[in-house]
C-alpha cells in the first residue's frame, strides 16, 4: 500500500533510493549483505498482534484515557544484558506506572527504551584524538568503543548479535510477566534491594499498601479477580536508526495486508533524522507500527505538517506520537506553534514530553549532566502549555535506570557536579537514578509534597 500518492511505491528498501543520515560505512559490503539476509529469514521479535494492541492503547491516550511512560538507557549495550539489568530496568517502569495510575486514575502504557536501543546518531562521522581519526562509535550494533582500527571499524556481525540481545531482552521479559512478575497484587516482587530507606522508596510503599487495599477489596466485592488490573504489559521500543536492521525484519503480513517493523512495537524517528525527503521517513511511512517522532527546536510549522501529512496520511488515531524535547529554557517559546500548527492538519497524536535531550549541558570538567530542576521545568511547562492551548499532554519520555547511579544532578539527595564521577556508568547520555525517576513519577501523579 503506498501511503502517499505523490511518492513512489513503497517497499522496505525503497528508503536505499534517498538520502540516508546518521548511516554507518560497512568496508566489507559482501558480509554486511550476508547479515541483513541472514537477518531477514530469523523469526521477528515482536508479533504484529502486539503492534496493534500498543496501537489500540496508543490511541486510548491521544483521547486522553491513557497515559504513556516511555523510558530506559539513552543507549543500551551488550555487556548489560543481564538479568539484574533487565529485572531492574522492569521494576523501576513498573513502580512508576503504579504511581502515575494511583495519581491520575487512567491506565498507564509501559513501554521501554529496550531490547533493541543498540544504536546512536552522533554529531560528527569521525572522532579525532591526538591527531587521529577513526569513524564515531555509533552503538553496540555498529562498532565498540575502544578508539582502536579494529575496534571503530563497523562490523555486520554485530547486527546479529544485537538482534539476539533484543530477543533474549524480551523473552525474559515476556516470561517474567506471564510467570507473575508484573502482578499488581505482588508489587513486593518490585523492590529494588539497593534502595532500602530512601524517602522515595517509603513514600513508594505508602501508595502500594493502599492500591493493593482497593484491589482487595473491588476483588471481594466482586466476587472475581479484576482481572485487566491484574498483569501490567510492557511494551519495546528503540530508535528507528540503523535502517538495513530495521529492514530485515520488516514483513507483509498477508491477513492484514499491511507491512510491520517487527524488530520492535514502537520505532520512533530520531531528532537528526526526520529530514522530509530523507531516508528515514521513507521507511517509516510505509511500516504499520505506531511510531514517535521527536521534535525540538528547529521543528517549524510546514516540517511538522509534512511530515504529518507523509506518515499518517489517513489520519489514523494510535499512528503518531510527537515526542518534544526543547529544553526548559525555549519550551515556552517554541510549543505553542506547534500544537496549532499539527491542530490545523486534523491527525490526532499524542503529545508525549522527552524532558532529557533539551537540557543536557556539560560541568566545568566536561561531564555531560542534566539537573533535575530544569528536567521538572520542562515537564511543568509541558503540561502547563498543553493546557493553555487547549490540547494534553499524554506522556512522558524519560532516560532512566533502576541502578544507583549519579548522572543527573539535584533531586531529593540534592546531587552535586562533585558527586557524579561516584557512580557514573553511562556512556552516552545521563540518565536518572531510582529517586530521581520515583520523584518524577510522584509529581506527575500530582503526589508530590
Ligand atoms: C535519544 O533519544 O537518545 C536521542 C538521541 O534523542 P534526540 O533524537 O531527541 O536527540
Ligand atoms: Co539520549
């Protein structure tokens, strides 16, 4: 089916005839073709029923009856696919959730930057270091990060095993939710062991013990187990950058006579890579998964409308998720436009707020932080602007980890610049720790004191 009559026909590889950003170079050509066929007869991560059902929920929150928390590392790599990784990067989405539906009485949508975040756009194609270059490290799909030749070189192989991460990411986490693990009735499985008497964590335990008191007690009056309150669903999602990885795995489902990305439920469409003639949306446009696109400033009224107009053509409710990220600096400046802008087009979307990329700044000794009282600014003006101007805001984008570590600064602990060298493990962007995401979860249920 093509999705815009003004274009040529689509096929999963009609994006190969465009401008491709944010590519890697593959030396060996025949073994990078070698990989993308091998990768396109392995069995799909995802099912298209899971799509559609992401896409039914998607829908939910553009009316306003569902609210969206979207969130996990900036990047995922290999070496973290662990068990611990995966079980905490779970439960800390998990609590969140538990928190927002307490705070705003509507279901959540949980879906994770995860089993599949294996690749990053970056801002230069080489990095130079004393006086010698070698290609950017673009993610554990492409290339490692040691700054050696063989290391840089990007390599097909490692395609492959990024597809066999995410699928071995998701198969314990879809095991860990049919075995019980997400059961509201058990958010106890949730605690993160390290956390112990933060006041986060108490404050937590006071929302449970009265969610799973109404749980018990609708249960009891009713007489039957209530059983769509019962297991919280997660949902993948990953940047929609490495496009040969998505296309192996982008299949035509006879029955639905439709095309699905099935790597992942929800691509989405990265900051440097939403050029309307650009590669990127060719192949989103023709996939039948819901999809984000972030926008930030830059995003003028005309982009925002074509791009509406080439991805969801039949203005289809569930389709788009417009991700914002301006920084709490120019949020104020810069929304209001668009939400008209996107009004005037009649698609529906759902307005989701990436409070992280906009406000990314570097301390005095270079390392890249975020301070968690601009992140709330952000979020504040998110919901404020969406409010004045008559629409909502459905969602929150965040990066973010069960683990302690120290990235961002500020929040409860108050975390300064000096405390970040303690417990600093990203590679790529800051993400906040438990109490930071807890307190963010707590003020956009309208629980915060
Ligand atoms: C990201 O989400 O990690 C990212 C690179 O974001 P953006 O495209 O919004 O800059
Ligand atoms: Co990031």
């Amino acid at each position: 089916m093509t999705r815009n009559p003004g274009r040529t026909d689509w096929h999963p590889a009609s994006w190969q005839s465009m401008s491709a950003a944010q590519q890697p170079s593959y030396p060996d050509r025949a073994a990078l073709d070698r990989v993308v066929s091998e990768l396109s007869r392995l069995p799909p991560i995802v099912t298209s029923w899971e799509v559609d059902a992401l896409k039914d929920e998607i829908a939910k929150a553009q009316r306003g009856e569902a609210f969206l928390l979207q969130g996990g590392d900036c990047a995922e790599n290999f070496d973290e696919c662990t068990s611990e990784n995966i079980v905490a990067k779970l439960k800390i989405l998990l609590q969140m959730s538990l928190v927002i539906l307490y705070g705003l009485k509507k279901p959540v949508v949980r879906v994770g930057r995860m089993a599949g975040q294996y690749a990053k756009p970056r801002s230069a194609d080489t990095e130079t270091r004393d006086g010698r270059s070698l290609p950017s490290f673009r993610g554990d799909l492409v290339n490692r990060s040691p700054f050696t030749v063989e290391d840089r070189t990007p390599d097909p192989a490692l395609i492959l095993r990024g597809y066999e991460r995410a699928a071995l990411t998701l198969n314990f986490v879809r095991s860990l939710i049919d075995g019980g693990f997400a059961d509201l009735h058990h958010p106890e499985y949730w605690d993160l062991d390290w956390v112990g008497h933060s006041p986060m964590a108490d404050e937590y335990h006071s929302i449970v013990r009265s969610i799973s008191e109404s749980l018990d007690f609708l249960e009891t009056v009713s007489g039957a187990p209530v059983h769509k309150t019962r297991r919280a669903d997660i949902y993948a999602a990953h940047e929609g950058l490495h496009l040969l990885y998505e296309q192996a795995q982008t299949r035509y489902l006879g029955r639905r006579e439709h095309w699905y990305n099935l790597t992942t439920h929800f691509p989405w469409i990265g900051m440097r890579t939403a050029a309307i003639d650009g590669a990127h949306v060719e192949y989103f446009r023709g996939i039948e998964n819901p999809m984000g696109i972030k926008i930030g400033a830059g995003m003028t009224r005309e982009w925002i409308q074509d791009l509406i107009r080439v991805l969801n053509p039949n203005n289809e409710p569930g389709r788009l998720t417009l991700i914002h990220r301006f920084g709490a600096k120019s949020i104020d400046e810069h929304l209001p436009a668009l939400i008209q802008a996107v009004r005037e087009t009649g698609s529906p979307v759902l307005w989701v707020c990436d409070p992280m990329h906009g406000n990314t700044e570097s301390t005095a000794d270079g390392t890249k932080t975020r301070r968690f009282d601009n992140i709330v600014a952000e979020l504040e003006a998110a919901f404020r602007v969406h409010k004045a101007m008559g629409s909502h805001l459905g969602g929150v984008h965040l990066e973010l980890t069960g683990e302690n570590v120290t990235e961002c600064t500020g929040g409860a602990r108050g975390l300064t610049d000096g405390d970040l060298a303690r417990a600093y493990k990203s590679t790529v962007d800051p993400r906040l720790n438990y109490e930071q995401a807890m307190e963010i979860a707590m003020r956009i249920a309208g629980l915060h004191k």
